[in-house]
C-alpha cells in the first residue's frame, strides 16, 4: 500500500514480520536518511490530520491540487515535521535505552525457553517410540504359548559360607512345668549332742554338770516396770483342795442386848490385859521377775500398830503358790518389808497376803 504525496514523491508502507516498514523514494530512488525522517513526520502529520478530519488515508492531497498549493502545505508541515523529529528522536532514544536493559534478559528467557520446548519435543517423541516397541511387543507375543523345558542337572554344592555373627540374647522363656517329686534321699548319720560339743569343745564334767553349766550367774535385779494392764476376765477353774485356814475375820456387829441375867457370884480378880491389834493387807508384784530373782515389796497397813512387836503371816497368792518364797525383810508401825524369790519366772501382777496381830 502506498500513500501518493506529489508526483516526484511516493511513500511506500511494506508489512514484515517484525511491523510496517515505511520507505520513501522519487521514481524507485531512496532518499538520504535526513530527507526520509522529514518526509516520514511530514507523512505521520497528514495521517493525523487525516483522522481528525475522517478523511480516507488515499485523500492526503487531492490529486488535482496544484504544484504551487502542494508546496506551501509541504512547507507548514515541514516546520511540524521538525518538531515532530525531536519528539521521535527523544522517544527513540528512550526505547533504545529499555530494550538495551530488556533485552539479554529477555534473549537469556527465550533461549531458555527454546531449550525447554526442544528437550519437552525429545520427551515426547521419546515416550512415543516407547510406546510403540511396547504396542510391538505386546501384539507379537500375543497367543504364543509357553512351554516350560525339562529341569536342568542338579548343580554342584557349594562351599559353607562363613559362620554369622552372634545374634542377641533372646527373651526369656516361660517357666516350665513342676517337674516331678524326687526320690528321698539316704538317711543322714546322727548329729553330735549338746553334751557332745561341750565336751568336744574342751571341757569335762558329767550331763548333770554340763546342764549346771548352762545356767549363768545371776544378774543384778532389773528396775521396777509400770504395772501392766488387767487382763481379761480369765475361765472358771477347777475347785481346789481345801486350803489351810484362814486368817482371823473382823469382828462382828454387837448383837441385841440380852435379857438380864441372874447376879453370878463374885469372881476371882482379874489382871490388866491389852487390846488385841489386827490388819490384813497384800503385796504385788510390778515387774517381771525372773528365775531365781528376788524383788522386795512394801506391804502398808490399814492401821497403825502401838509397836512393831507385832506378828506377820505370809500366805502366797494363786499366781505365787509353789512359785516362790515369801521373807519378812523388816516392818514398822505403818508397814512392813517382804523380800519375794522366785523359784520359776513370775509374771506382773502376782500377789501375796500379809496379815498382823498385837
């Protein structure tokens, strides 16, 4: 397509891939670079008027214009055309400057892109070869049988391999069943005596001695315990023998005075006598005393005697009987003291009967 100016003059557009490419000649010749960007903003200048004007592009100057009108128009829009020139060089200048920054990167991305394409094109047809041989495969096996052919020779034994490591310790098992009850043993030979060992250990003397032997001295009496608790009422016991006799009882409430009696005779004269003085009271024991120990035992009276020429009867409790010895250590007006000797172990709360008469 082309744009007719004057006669002399034509302005050729071409198209290419990379855009329109305007050109400018007289008769087939192409004009000096300076004429051509004067004539190019000349022509852009007639465009643009063109569209304000909604002129067809053909109808830049009317084809029966004169040379002379042709000339002066050429001129006014020469001087725009200059104007035009600076503003297109300065832009110029500024598209050059960008696509001088854009440009390596933009060839760095294509190049890149180029060499993706190509590798994703060798995929492609690469998957499509495989395809094919395995389509191939597929359809040149299909309906063929296989047959399995007879069993080779036994092959040669080969040599033991090295032995394993240790493996680790296992878990441990279950207990197993109680096994069953063993035979009994022989009998064992007698064990040496007691009596034996002391002899064998250096000493001598006979059975009756060595059991002498085995009781030691007597120790050093122990401190007085606190008295224990009372036990439980205990079962009823046999009747026992029939004990010795008691002790003088109180003395009875005065009976009913009597009728009067006959005047007696007159008696021989009496001598002077004192009244008769008695108590009872008993003694306990607070500790335990052992074989062969001794314990002494304050006994208080309920009364106080006038001397002590008094007289004392001990009698042993039921926890005493048999068990041990009763002494009279010594006694006052107000009390006296009796030493206890166990013959067999006496236990706390034991107890005796002490009884006075003046």
């Amino acid at each position: 397509m082309f744009y007719e100016v004057s006669a002399p003059c034509v302005w050729y557009v071409r198209r290419t891939e990379h855009g329109d490419s305007i050109q400018i000649g007289y008769a087939g010749q192409r004009l000096p670079d300076d004429i051509a960007a004067e004539s190019l903003a000349f022509l852009l200048a007639n465009r643009m008027a063109d569209e304000a004007q909604e002129l067809p592009p053909q109808a830049v100057v009317p084809p029966d214009a004169t040379a002379s009108s042709a000339m002066a128009a050429a001129m006014d829009a020469r001087q725009a055309a200059v104007a035009a020139q600076t503003t297109a060089q300065s832009a110029a200048a500024d598209v050059a400057a960008a696509q001088a920054q854009i440009s390596p990167a933009l060839a760095a991305s294509l190049a890149d892109r180029a060499q993706l394409n190509a590798r994703m094109a060798q995929r492609e047809q690469a998957d499509a070869t495989q395809d094919s041989a395995l389509a191939a495969l597929q359809q040149a096996f299909a309906g063929v049988q296989l047959t399995p052919g007879p069993a080779g020779d036994q092959g040669v034994k080969g040599d033991p391999g090295p032995a394993g490591a240790v493996g680790p310790q296992g878990p441990t098992g279950a207990t197993g069943p109680q096994g069953s009850k063993g035979d009994a043993g022989p009998a064992g030979a007698d064990g040496r005596s007691a009596y034996q060992v002391w002899l064998d250990a250096g000493n001598s003397g006979t059975a009756a001695q060595f059991l002498a032997a085995l009781v030691g001295a007597r120790g050093p009496a122990g401190a007085v315990g606190a008295a224990g608790a009372t036990g439980a009422q205990g079962p009823k016991g046999d009747t026992g023998q029939t004990g010795a006799s008691g002790i003088q009882g109180p003395k009875g409430d005065v009976g009913a005075t009597g009728p009067v009696g006959p005047t007696g005779a007159t008696g021989p004269a009496g001598s002077n006598a004192a009244a008769t003085v008695t108590d009872l009271s008993y003694g306990r024991l607070t500790a335990i005393l052992a074989l062969g120990g001794s314990t002494d035992v304050t006994v208080t009276w309920n009364v106080t005697f006038p001397s002590t020429g008094y007289n004392v009867r001990l009698v042993p409790g039921p926890g005493m009987v048999g068990n041990a010895t009763l002494t009279l250590k010594s006694k006052t007006t107000t009390n006296c003291v009796v030493t206890v000797t166990a013959v067999v172990a006496l236990a706390v709360g034991a107890a005796f009967y002490a009884d006075a008469a003046l």
